[in-house]
C-alpha cells in the first residue's frame, strides 16, 4: 500500500446558524490523513457529524473554517479569500449517498443517471461509446443493460444503491465518500454491496472514506477507523488496533454493543452502557464533549478539553484519563 496521503484535512469546523445568534457546532476540529488505497472508516452516534465530515471534506457544503489537502492541492483553506475551483477534483472524489431512495432523480432513466456526469465533463464524443460506458459501468455493479432505460422507482434499495454506486463511478474517480451506504439496506444485501466495494477498490484503486454507525461493518472494510463523538473525533487507529486496543471510553462502549454470535461469548461479554444522553451541538458541554457520560469525569475535563494526540505509533486519542483506562 501506498504511504501518500491522498488526503489531509487539519482543523476542520463546520457550524451552522441556528437563530438568535446561536450556531449548532456539527465539526468541531477535526483532523484526519486517508492514504492512497486505503479505506478510512469514520464511527460514531447519528448526530456525531460524520456525514457532515464526509460533504465538508468535498466541499458539498464550505467548511466554517480549516485546511483540506487533496493529494497535494490545497483545495480548501480558511485563511485564504478565494477558494479552489472544485469542477477540476470533481472528477477524482466522488460521494455515494445514504439514502437510495432519496438521492436519483426520479424523473430520470438509469442510464441517463449513470450517464449524466459523462455528459457534464463532457468525457466520452460519441452517443455509442456513452452508452457502452453506462452498460460497463452497470455489469460493473451486478446489473445489466437492461436497466439502462428503466426508472429508479422500478428498483428495490439494494439494487438503487447499486445504481449510486455505478454513477460515482463513471468519471473513474480515484477517492470516494461512502456515507453509510448500505443503512438503509437489509442485512443480507449490506453484504453483498460491502464485499463488492472492496472488489471495486482491488479492481480499480479506489480510496476510500466510509462512513457508518456499524462498528462490525466498519472494522470489516476499513485499513483505519475514526471514533467521532459530537463533532470530535476521540480516537484513530487500524482496524484491529481499535477493536483490540482501544483506549478511549467512549469507543469501548461502542466495542461493547458489537452483537456476539456465539451465546457463551456473548454472556462472559461485559456491556458498558453510557449513561444519559448525547449533549445537544447546539449547547455542547465545556471541556471535554463526552464528560457528561463518562464515569471518569473530573473537575479537570469540565475545565479543559483533551488534546487529541498520538498515544502510540499510529493510535491517537483524546482523554484525560488513559492512564485510569489502560
């Protein structure tokens, strides 16, 4: 594997209004490096601000403030006025969205879904090579052209999804988001579309951010894997590093709740259940974000915030306290 970061994003905020002067603080300063060829998995709550991670990194939505490097290019940076021309990497990082349902036009055939970014880069002169591309590209994802003049309504989840994929893969991007991609599907399809994600990535060198709130999901397709917590990532390692070794109370609580398939397992399995609620991002706690719910909180994570460091090669964490934990 390739030691290149294809990716750097350092200090990443992303705040929305919310009235009254108030502003929800989805990203709250996040820092981050995805290799080239890797799959970066990115955990955490629903409302942690993992998708919003995913879009501000492609600048589907302008980052509040922070540093975005994409395989050299500086393509977002807060201190600078003018912004790069995203058309240019438009090409190179592609997102697959979590909603099949919700993200294909239903207007539109498959064909001219898959083919629609073809025509906008305007990749391929002829009508006979587009349309070889979009049967290729449909095959690709274990459909077949006779899809093409089809509607999305006439398809099921898994096989819409399918669809989404195929269209991000049509202008051969080189880095995708993945943004919980296969949620909405059932649990025998989430397989099949994982394990063919992995197949596209040997096929085609594909570089991966995949975002889910499935732990064992997540640690079956991932090099790397970010715990997020409130808009704060609170701890990054290797897959197996995290599940094995994690340090942070927060991700063993997560670990914890992974179901077991083996009852005997299961049982000598200790539960750590949080207590509480996740804090509202429109009113965080001061400090450290996850000391309402952590039964190590002092005085000291009210007053200050962790630093977000490397505790060992590779494996940074947050917290205050690892000395109690490991």
């Amino acid at each position: 594997m390739a030691e290149k970061n294809i990716l750097e994003v350092t200090d990443l905020k992303q705040y929305f209004p919310a009235g009254s002067g108030r502003v929800v603080k989805a990203v709250d300063g996040v820092s981050f490096f995805i290799r080239k060829g890797e799959t970066f998995g990115l955990v955490g709550e629903s409302g942690c601000g993992k998708t919003t991670t995913g879009r501000a990194v492609l600048r589907l939505t302008e980052p509040t403030s922070g540093k975005i490097v994409f395989d050299g290019d500086v393509i977002f940076d807060s201190g600078r006025k003018k912004q790069a021309d995203m058309l240019k990497y438009r090409r190179r990082m592609q997102i697959v969205f979590q909603d099949p349902y919700a993200s294909l036009d239903p207007r539109m055939t498959v064909g001219d879904i898959v083919g629609e970014a073809i025509d906008i880069h305007k990749l391929l002169p002829s009508k006979s090579e587009r349309r070889d591309r979009i049967i290729s590209l449909l095959e690709k994802v274990g459909l077949n052209s006779e899809h093409a003049n089809r509607f999305p309504h006439e398809f099921s989840g898994g096989q819409r999804q399918r669809v989404g994929i195929a269209r991000a893969l049509a202008v051969d991007p080189e880095f995708i988001v993945c943004d919980e991609p296969v949620s909405a599907l059932d649990v025998s399809i989430q397989a099949q579309v994982v394990n063919m994600f992995e197949e596209l990535q040997d096929d085609l060198g594909l570089t991966y951010m995949f975002i889910a709130h499935d732990l064992s999901v997540v640690n079956h397709i991932s090099d790397r894997i970010g715990v997020m917590y409130l808009g704060h990532i609170v701890e990054m390692a290797d897959g197996d590093e995290l599940i094995f070794h994690s340090m942070h109370p927060y991700t063993r609580s997560l670990i914890s709740a992974v179901p077991v398939a083996d009852p005997k397992t299961a049982r000598a399995s200790k539960r750590i259940v949080l207590q509480g609620d996740v804090p509202s991002p429109l009113n965080p706690p001061s400090g450290c974000a996850f000391r309402t719910r952590c039964p190590y909180a002092d005085e000291r994570c009210a007053a200050e915030a962790p630093e977000f460091r490397e505790q060992s090669p590779g494996h940074f964490a947050a917290c205050h306290h690892l000395d109690k934990l490991n």
